[in-house]
C-alpha cells in the first residue's frame, strides 16, 4: 500500500458521514510489543475490524483490545460484531469498504462467504488481514494471524491420553467426541490435532464411542460438528447421547472443541446427575472463558486450551503497523494455511494447557483475570 493511496484512501474516510469512528486521539505513542506506527500514516489510516458475535466472551475482549491498541496508536478504527449471521458480516465489511477502510480486520463467521466482499475491497486497495480463523476461496486475503489451530486439539488430545494413562494400555473407557462449527476454518484443524492422538486408541479398543459418532477418519468430522459453536446444541446432542447409549453406562471422556461446547456439555452431564468426583468424565476446552474458568475450579471441566487473545491482538497491531510503514509484516508459517486460492502467510501463536493448578499462575497472574472475578 503506498502512503499516497494510504492518504488519499482515509481523505475520503473522513468525508464518510456513517462510519462509526471513535478514537481521534492523536496519540501515537509507541506500543509495546509493536514495531509503532508511523504517527501520521496512522493518523489517516481507517482500520476495520469484522468480528463475529458478542455472544461469545472471547471476541468481545479481542475486540476491544484490537480497537484499544489501533486507537492508541492514532488509527481510526471501526469495530463490527455481526450476531453470527454471515449475511449480516457480510453488509459490514461492505460498508467498511465503501467508506474507506485501508485495512480489513476480518475473524470470519463462514470463511467461505467473503471472496465476492473482498474482491471489491482489493479493487480499492485494502489490505485484508484475517483473525483467528482462515478466510477461504479467495486470493484476496493477505495475511493470517491466529493460534497454532492443530496444536490446539493435539494438546486437547494429549491431555486425554495422559489423563487416562492410554499409552500404558489402561481402557476400555467410553469416549464422546465433538466438533466445532462446520463453516469455521479452525474447526478441522482442532479436530485433526485430537483425532491424530485418539484414533489409534479407538482403532485399538481403548476408547470406545457408544455413541457410534466416531468418524472414521478426519475428514469426516462435520458429522459431528456443532454448528455455530452453540452452548445450547452442544447440550442437547449430549443430553440425547447419554438418553439413547448411556442406560447402562457411564460416559468417561468427553472431547470438547472449546469452552462454548464444554459448558452445554457440563449441563448435560449435571442434569443427567453426574457430580464432580470419581465418576466424572474428562472434559477438555479451549479459551478459558470465565464461566469455564469457574467450572474447572468446580472439577466440572477438566481443562481449557488458553490463548491469550492478548498477544493475538498485539500481534495484529504490529502487522498493521508494518503495512502502513510500508513493510512486509512478520510471518511464521508460510506453509500450513492453504485457503484454496492460495497459501496465506500466516503468524501462528503457541496455545497453553491450563488445569485447575494452572488457574492461578497463568490466568490470574498475567491478568487475564481478576482473582476476585474467580472467587478466589
Ligand atoms: C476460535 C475459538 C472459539 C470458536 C468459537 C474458533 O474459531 O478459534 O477460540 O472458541 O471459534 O467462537
């Protein structure tokens, strides 16, 4: 992008009457953990951030922290949530096109349904960066920021390995596995992490799916994909699991995408009498949502994959520092994300397991959390 486009672009920005800018702050104070912004590149540059839904505790605190960092440093930012509804993304990032966005921001809800919105704001020059989750089909994607996604699930599995002691033979134990969303990028590759680990120990006999929802191989996982990570569904497809295969049984494991799904999940287990103890099933997680947090204090869940939204957004900055400067942001992985069109350089982040003696340590003091928001 060249600092004449860059002005010229965010001189009509400002004429855009509708887009809701905050944040005019001239402060251009270096960040930390930034390159920092060309003070006046970033004065009349408008980023756009497209994120999916406030129904979910992570993207709120992604959100503003993203908006926070960019207004810091004197970009002009406009942030979107769509309610899960693509259509509704969609209409958004449209208008962020239309008046003026230099930089898309965009943590897709379907990553298949943008090429057509994105092909527009390629033609006017934006740079389109997207968080968290792949955008795919289309060539007009420039730059991909999230958590190491496989490693994500491959630590999920790891964990149920470790914790039932399966490379030492121990089983049979009884397995309910699920999925995410299947228009979510992301999902297939948690799935993949796990499923590599725990496969073989279906395949073996050690874990066993009464159920029968084991897809045979990774590819088949939208069979077992909860769409739009909903709480709710996740509760239901668990209550009607342990209805129709759990008479005579007791569930012993359960593999859960991430915290969304572990909490409906949770309620099943709970409604169908199981208590934290003895005869509680594993349950993993991922985002050390607050309520997930509470239950894992509570041995209602076992663990949660942590990513510090923090650093994702820290990292975002930094890229669109470098693209105002002119510069080829920082990459790490030039090979993993293929979105069919083509393969988006990527800056993965490395995930973390937190347990209930993790809690403290990494939760509270890096100030994830307050110990008093925890009860402790
Ligand atoms: C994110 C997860 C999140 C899930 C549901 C995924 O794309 O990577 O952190 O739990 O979406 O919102």
């Amino acid at each position: 992008m060249s600092m004449r486009r860059t002005l010229g672009r965010a001189a009509a920005g400002f004429a855009a009457a509708t887009l809701a800018l905050t944040g005019l702050a001239a402060c251009s104070a270096e960040r930390e953990g930034t390159t920092g912004g060309e003070s006046a590149a970033a004065e009349e540059t408008i980023v756009g951030i497209a994120m999916p839904t406030r129904s979910l505790e992570r993207w709120n605190n992604d959100g503003d922290h993203l908006k926070a960092l960019l207004e810091e440093a004197g970009y002009k930012v406009s942030l979107q949530y769509a309610d899960n509804k693509v259509e509704q993304q969609i209409t958004q990032i449209q208008n962020m096109v239309n008046e003026g966005a230099d930089i898309l921001v965009v943590a897709s809800i379907d990553g298949t349904a943008l090429a057509p919105v994105l092909a527009d704001a390629k033609a006017k020059d934006a740079t389109v960066i997207a968080y968290d989750r792949l955008i795919n089909g289309t060539p007009d994607v420039d730059y991909y920021a999230t958590f190491d996604n496989e490693l994500v699930g491959t630590l999920q599995g790891q964990f149920i390995e470790e914790q039932l002691g399966l490379k030492d033979g121990e089983g049979p134990f009884n397995l309910e596995p699920f999925a995410g969303s299947p228009d979510d990028n992301n999902a297939k590759f948690f799935f993949k992490g796990a499923w590599d680990v725990l496969l073989p120990y279906v395949e073996s006999g050690q874990l066993v799916v009464p159920s029968g929802k084991s897809p045979a191989s990774v590819d088949e996982w939208t069979s077992i994909g909860i769409q739009g990570w909903e709480s709710a569904k996740a509760q239901s497809e668990m209550e009607n699991r342990l209805n129709s295969f759990y008479q005579d049984k007791k569930v012993n494991v359960v593999l859960s995408p991430n915290d969304s799904l572990a909490l409906g999940i949770a309620q099943a287990l709970e409604s169908a009498g199981y208590a934290p103890g003895a005869e509680y099933p594993v349950i993993t997680g991922q985002d050390a949502d607050l309520a997930n947090t509470k239950n894992i204090l509570a041995d209602k869940q076992s663990m949660s994959v942590w990513k510090d939204t923090r650093t994702l957004g820290n990292q975002v900055a930094k890229m669109v520092d470098s693209i105002v400067a002119g510069e080829e942001p920082e990459v790490n992985d030039t090979e993993t994300y293929d979105n069919g069109e083509k393969v988006v350089p990527s800056f993965l982040l490395e995930p973390q397991v937190v347990t209930k003696d993790d809690v403290e340590s990494a939760l509270v003091e890096s100030g994830f959390f307050d110990a008093s928001e925890l009860g402790l």
